[in-house]
C-alpha cells in the first residue's frame, strides 16, 4: 500500500471517529458551515499536501485558479489559504487538524495530559465519553509514519504551507 493510500484509510479512521462524536454530541457542537476562526495557515505533512494537490487538480479549471490565487496572496500567520467566504474550498481534501478541530482532544501538556476543545463546543456536557476523544499524540504518530512512507517513494520536505501545496 502506498503512503498515499495509507493516508486516505487513516483519513476515513478518523472521518468515522469524528462524525460518531458529532452525532452524538450534536446540539452541543458550535462547528457549523462559516464557522471559520480556528482556519488558519498551517504547515502540513507531505502526504497531506498531495492529498490536496490530487483533489485541486480534479477541480475545474477555474476553481483551481482561484484557489491558486488565493495561496499566492495567503500570509505565513494568517488564514487559511482554502478559506473562501468562511467556507473551505477543499472540504473533502482538508488536512487531518482540520477534520479534528473543535473536537475533543487528548493532548499533554507536559507531564500531564488533558482534554481540549473548542471553547464554543460541549457547553453544558458534564463529561465526555473516552470513546469521544481523540488520542492526539497516537494519531500524530500514525500521521508521521504514513508521512515517513510517502517521503521514501516522493522524496522531499517533511512538511510545507498550504500555500506552497496549493502552488506546486
């Protein structure tokens, strides 16, 4: 299996886990369409940035213009390049930190570890089921080795800005 087919099954893992926890948590999630303040300008792992570019290219001609024009003038601090009338461009293709985002998050801090949000979820939940939260260390991890097996059959960065995906 390839590093890019790997990605595509540890994508689907994690569309699965979140749409669960959004079902579930459904009145208590502010994640809507043109919710937009956490779309910032990101890094992103290689395989991620191919995953992208496959899916500009399958746009038509002139949304991949725009798009491309948009990245042209993206900023290094400031939002996402994708990000079109609080809308992503490319929903479907978006990186692994944006399918999570706003969900809840195991991450440590640290020695300790804690459960992380966005402050405009989950108000009024008393507690979150560990079967809601995302291990965000062992899924970092998982999206490093599939990084690692892409770079060997396409070699290159580890990492790159949207921009740049979206430039190449």
């Amino acid at each position: 299996m390839s590093g890019l087919e790997n990605y595509r099954v540890l994508v689907a893992r994690v569309d699965e886990m979140c749409a669960t926890t959004a079902t579930k948590f459904a009145a208590h999630l502010a994640c809507r369409p043109g919710c937009d303040a956490c779309c910032r300008h990101l890094t992103i792992f290689a395989v991620e940035a191919a995953a992208l570019r496959r899916a500009l290219e399958e746009l038509p001609p002139s949304q991949q213009e725009q798009i491309r024009e948009l990245a042209k003038v993206s900023t290094a601090h400031g939002r996402c390049p994708l990000l079109h009338d609080g809308l992503c461009l490319l929903y479907e293709a978006r990186p692994i930190i944006c399918r999570t985002h706003g969900l809840p998050l195991l991450v440590k801090r640290g020695d300790d570890s804690e459960i992380d949000f966005c402050p405009e979820n989950f108000a009024g939940v008393e507690s979150i089921p560990g079967s809601a939260v995302i291990d965000l260390e062992r899924l970092n991890a998982l999206l490093a080795a599939i990084n690692a097996l892409y770079l060997k059959g396409c070699p290159g960065p580890e990492r790159i800005t949207m921009a740049q995906a979206l430039s190449e």
